[in-house]
C-alpha cells in the first residue's frame, strides 16, 4: 500500500469529523488531525480557501473532500 500523508481538518463537537476519523483507523490510514477551533490563525486559511463546513479532507496538501459524505467515498476506495 503506497504511503500517504492525510489531513483531517475538524471542529469541537462536530460528529461527522469523529466518524471520519474512526473510519481512516479501520482501513488503516494514518493521518493528522488539525482542529480549526484549536488554531483560530489555520481556520481563517480555510475560510479564505472558500471551505465552510468540517470534516475537510487533504492527500499530500492536495484538497480530496470536504464534508463526511464525500470524504467517505475517498476512504472506501482504499478498502480492500
């Protein structure tokens, strides 16, 4: 499996981030969390970037998806 470097981008209480998150863990992808309630300067990058809704999902700094539905289709294709 080639090695990729994910970023979950999440907010305090936000459910469909924690489901993501446990998603990654049960197909095996590692990835880094970066909690925009937690880094007020890195949330207004995102906003300006023109993402309004959490989970945001990153591959390698490329935007993958943003919100739970769409980041789960990007998680499947890596199930076996």
């Amino acid at each position: 499996m080639e090695k990729v470097v994910l970023t979950v981008y999440s907010a305090d209480n936000c459910v469909y981030c924690d489901r993501l998150k446990q998603d990654l863990k049960n197909v095996g992808l590692e990835y880094i969390e970066i909690n925009l309630d937690m880094n007020p300067g890195i949330k207004e990058k995102i906003v300006a970037a023109g993402h309004r809704s959490v989970p945001i999902l990153y591959k390698d700094q490329t935007h993958i998806a943003t919100g739970y539905a769409n980041s789960l289709a990007y998680v499947k294709t890596w199930q076996s």
